[in-house]
C-alpha cells in the first residue's frame, strides 16, 4: 500500500464518521421534534376529550413527512376503532381533521372523514365513529341479505331442477314402458315373419337368362364403328314366335318394370348367358328383394327431448326425424323367380 492509498482511508474512514455522527445528530433532532409534537398534541388532547373517552381508547401518534420543496412535518393521535385506524390531527386555527388509515400505516390511500373546531371535537369524533359504525352495520345487514336471497334463490332452484328432474325420469319411465312393450311385439312379429318366410327347396335348381343384344352402332369422331347394347334378365331362352322376349324386373335403383322387347336375330344378334341357382344365396342382388317386418302403427324416433334414446312409439302418422318400424330379416328371390322356383317342385 502507497502513502496516497493510506491518506485516502484515512480520510475516508474521518468522513464516514462525521457523517455517522450528522445522522445521529439528524435523528435526535428528528426525534426530539416529533416528542415535542406528541407532547403538545397530548396537552390539547387532554384539554378537548374527557377522561373517559381518551380510557376507552388506544392512543398512539403517527408522524408524516411530505416534500415540497422542504420536508413538512404533521403529527396525529391515531387509535384502531372496527376496520380502521382514526387520526384525529391539529389543522392549525383552532381546527381539527378527522381521517382515517388502513391499520398501522399512513398512505396517499387514506381518506379525510371530517374536520371540526376545538369545541366540537369529542363531539364531532363521536358522531363520525356513530355514522360509520351504523354504515358497516347497514353494509353487514345488506351483505346478510344478499346471502340470504341467494340461498334463497339456490334453494328454489334445487327445488325446481328436482321436479325437472323428477318429471323427466317420469316421462323417461313411460317411454321405456312404451318402447318394452312394443319390442314384444315386434318381436313376437319377427318370429312368426321367420316362421312364415319363403325358403328355397333343398335339391331344386332353376335356369335364369341374362340376355343381351346390338341395339345399333354408329361412328366416333375418329370415325371408328361403336356398338350400343342392352339387355335384361327373363326366365326364356329363346324368342316366341313373333320374335319377342319378356324382360323381369329386377332390384335397381331406376326403372325396372317388366317389359317386352321385339328382336330381329340377325339384325340384333341377342346372346343368352345361361345361370343355374339352387339357393337365394347365389342369386346376385339385382334378383333379391330384402324380407322386412313391419307392424302397423308402430315407428321409432331418437328421443333427444329425454336421454338421446332411440325407442319405439305408437302414432298414426309420423313426424320429422321419426320412421315407421321396418327390419329386415333375410333376403328372398323376386316374385318371378320364385314362380320359376315354385314350377320346377311342381314339375318334380
């Protein structure tokens, strides 16, 4: 360490102790000043509240220090009465101010309540701690109210979602007593349709034609000849004798009524493709027709106004997003082919 470096702490250390010192001597002043506040604060305290009011209270002093430019200093007696903490503080001219804090603090939050002449201030004092003590009592009974009307108000709503309740499960009841006994029913119905449906004979094989044949040709645009065919499916292998041919109908989805068509051979070329069935199993689709059980007055709907549900119901007409009851419980060859069935067991 240089002779410079041990002047500078040297120096340094003399100066944090004179400094220590200005701030011991500031805080004693301070604290000197604020004793001489309370003490005169107390001797007009004496003089202005009564014995019994200053023994029913808790007295302590707050001190406050604003900055305007120099430091301004106040001094209240403040004691905690309910929510808050009451100064009571001299204003100079023989006045008072009443305001009040949040429990031991001073904020820019706190709220001035009133302000009264020396005469008036125990009076005064009293009256601000009346009016607000009737406030909170009105805010508490308000507060009580409030809880009590929405008690009220859950309760009556309970008692309301209860009967909802209860009347749903009711109808919910009705329903499904409606719907079991119309599955009975339906099912009774099912039983006697699988009973009484048609069943191709074991052993019994039947020829069925898929004839088809020219209908004309024209040219394409690169002038090649197209050929335009038709065709159908009939219980004949040949043309009668006027050159016609009866065409069955089958299951599509556009027309496919019998029809009778007139054929030239040697004009129309129809070829006849030969199929054996022995079993509505082998029968291609477009020779099936599905076996449905129906049961008059009786429909089913998904009962969304209940629990989403879809149940059976009785009516005399059905209404949007209902259906009259159909199941289908097999598959049988179309009238015609069972003719032709039913002709070969008599042929036998």
């Amino acid at each position: 360490m240089t002779n410079l470096d041990h002047m500078a702490e040297q120096a340094i250390s003399r100066y944090r102790a004179y400094e220590e010192m200005r701030r011991q001597e500031a805080e004693a002043k301070k604290r000197a000043s604020e004793e001489e506040a309370e003490e005169q604060l107390h001797r007009h305290i004496e003089e202005l509240l009564s014995p019994e009011f200053r023994e029913s209270v808790e007295l302590s002093y707050a001190h406050k220090y604003q900055d305007h430019g120099a430091k301004q200093h106040s001094v209240s007696a403040r004691f905690p009465y309910m929510k808050y903490d009451w100064h009571i503080e001299r204003a100079g001219n023989g006045t008072w101010s009443i305001w009040t804090s949040q429990p031991g603090s001073i904020s820019v939050y706190d709220m001035k309540v009133s302000s009264c002449e020396d005469r008036h201030l125990q009076t005064r004092l009293l009256v601000e701690l009346g009016k607000y003590r009737e406030y909170t009592k009105e805010q508490e009974r308000k507060r009580q109210e409030a809880a009590r009307s929405r008690e009220s108000e859950l309760t009556a709503r309970r008692a309301y979602e209860e009967v909802a309740t209860r009347k749903l499960n009711e109808r919910i009841a009705v329903a499904d007593a409606e719907d079991s006994r119309l599955r009975t029913i339906v099912t009774e119905a099912k039983a006697k349709a699988e009973r009484e449906m048609w069943r191709w004979p074991e052993g019994v094989i039947v020829e069925v034609y898929h004839v088809q044949w020219c209908k004309g040709s024209h040219r394409d645009e690169d002038s090649e000849g197209q050929f335009d065919y038709d065709g159908g499916w009939t219980g004949t292998s040949h043309l009668d004798e006027h050159g016609r041919i009866r065409l069955e109908k089958v299951r599509s989805y556009g027309s496919s009524d019998p029809r009778t068509v007139q054929l030239i051979p040697d004009v129309h070329k129809p070829v006849w493709t030969v199929h054996r069935y022995s079993a509505v199993e082998e029968l291609p689709e477009v020779l099936q027709m599905p076996v449905e059980v129906k049961v008059e007055g009786v429909a089913t709907r998904r009962d969304n106004d209940l629990d989403g549900k879809t149940r059976l119901f009785e009516t005399r007409e059905v209404g949007y997003d209902e259906h009259w009851y159909s199941e289908e419980i097999g598959k049988a060859p179309l009238h015609w082919i069972r003719d032709l069935v039913d002709k070969e067991v008599v042929g036998e």
